[in-house]
C-alpha cells in the first residue's frame, strides 16, 4: 500500500458519537474502528481509560510520514471543499478553513497518540477486505468514510466481501455515509442490502444528527448472524 494513494483525514469522538448515534451503552462495547486512519476517536477514547481497537493500512506508517502525507493533501483537500461548498451543509465549521483547522486539531491529536497507541496495538495496520481477528471478537465495528463513500475506487466485490469480514469479527457494525465523495447514493448500496437480507443479516438505514456533505446523515447499522 502506498501513503500516496491514501487521503488520511480525520474527525473526532463527538463526531463519531454523531455520525454513529453511539449511545453511553455503545461506547462501553469492545470497538473495532475499522479504517480510523487519523481520527482521533481512538485516542480520546483511551483518555477515559476505553480500550478501541482501530484498523488502517497508513499505520505501517511512522507519525512522521503520516504526518508529512496529512499535511501534503491538506491544501488541496480544503481548495476542493472550498470549490464545492454548496455541496456541503455549514451547521458546525463556519467555512472550509474552519473546518481544515477542526481537522488539523484532530490529526494533532491522533498524532501525539500514536506510537502509544501502536505499543498497547490499539492501532494495528490491517486492511479489508481480510483481517486478523477471531470471529465475534467485538461487539461494535464503526467504519467511518471508506465503504460507500470511496464507491467509484472499490468494487461490489470489495464491499461485501468487506462487511461479511466485518460481520464475522463484529456483532453488529455501522458504517457512515451512504454517499459517494460526488455526494450520491452509493450505487452499492441497494444491491448489497438485497443480499445482507438474503444472507440472513438484519439491515436498517438509520437517520443520525450529522449532515456534512448535504444529504449525508444516514448511517447503516448491521446486525445478526447469516
Ligand atoms: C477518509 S479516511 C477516514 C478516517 C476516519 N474513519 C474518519 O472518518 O475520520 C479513510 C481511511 O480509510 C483507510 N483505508 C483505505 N483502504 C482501506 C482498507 N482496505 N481497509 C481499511 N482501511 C482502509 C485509509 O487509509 C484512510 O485512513
């Protein structure tokens, strides 16, 4: 995997706790954060002595090289937001730079976490679609802007084999957005649900109070053994 191809970008525990509806019962489950990349989620979680496992390829990285790629897209991800903004809803970043240093805060955070972190292996480097964990090791799995959103870069394939992964680690799993970066229903979306309810899978879309990308507030929350 190469860090080049990889826009690590980061949001913290309020906005998980948004984007997930993650209640004080939901925060006491074993949690895999599933491509938590530079989100500090993790970190501020072990701060009130809880114990999440994240997963991500960037962290084969080292902070510093993590560090150099957050700060070589970061101009060009805030240009592309400030290009698009209509297509955003501003409730809780006033405008794009509001938003990057929002980010920024959250990557800094991550990064003074992580090289504890990856000693105590809350932050392992694993990658989807296969990963290293018994089955039913967790409660929750949480992924956050990866399935769905990179629709167009990853296949069908790859999304299911993906969530059967995440089902057969995670006793229920959440993933957020349903939108592709175009800000599109993911067209994987409905022809995935089909076959998670075939599968014998519970599949509910569920309305959470987090709206970034306009039309972005729904979370799906799978559950239930095949
Ligand atoms: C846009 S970031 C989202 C970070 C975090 N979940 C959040 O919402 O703040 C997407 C992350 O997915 C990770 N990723 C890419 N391919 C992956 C894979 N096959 N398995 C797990 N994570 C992957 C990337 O490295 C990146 O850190």
């Amino acid at each position: 995997m190469e860090l080049a191809s990889v826009v690590p970008w980061g949001r913290n525990l309020a906005e998980y706790q948004a984007m997930f509806n993650l209640s004080a019962a939901d925060l006491q489950k074993t949690i895999l954060g599933c491509g938590d990349g530079p989100a500090s989620f993790n970190g501020e979680m072990a701060q009130q002595g809880r114990r999440v496992i994240s997963v991500d390829p960037i962290y084969a990285f080292s902070a510093h090289q993590i560090q150099q790629r957050v700060e070589g897209v970061y101009d060009t991800v805030i240009a592309q937001v400030k290009a698009q903004s209509k297509r955003f809803v501003w409730r809780n970043f006033a405008d794009a730079d509001d938003l990057g240093r929002a980010r920024w805060q959250t990557m800094t955070a991550f990064l003074d976490d992580y090289d504890r972190g990856k000693a105590d292996g809350r932050y392992q480097a694993q990658s989807l679609p296969v990963l290293d964990f018994s089955d039913q090791e967790f409660e929750l799995c949480l992924c956050s802007h990866l399935l769905f959103l990179y629709s167009e870069k990853l296949s069908a394939a790859f999304h299911w084999a993906s969530l059967r992964e995440l089902l057969r680690v995670a006793a229920e799993v959440r993933v957020f957005p349903l939108l592709t970066l175009a800000g599109d229903r993911s067209p994987h979306l409905d022809p995935l649900l089909s076959k998670l309810h075939g599968a014998g899978h519970r599949a509910r879309i569920h309305t959470v109070d987090y709206e970034f990308q306009r039309g972005g507030n729904e979370m799906l929350v799978i559950t239930g053994g095949a």
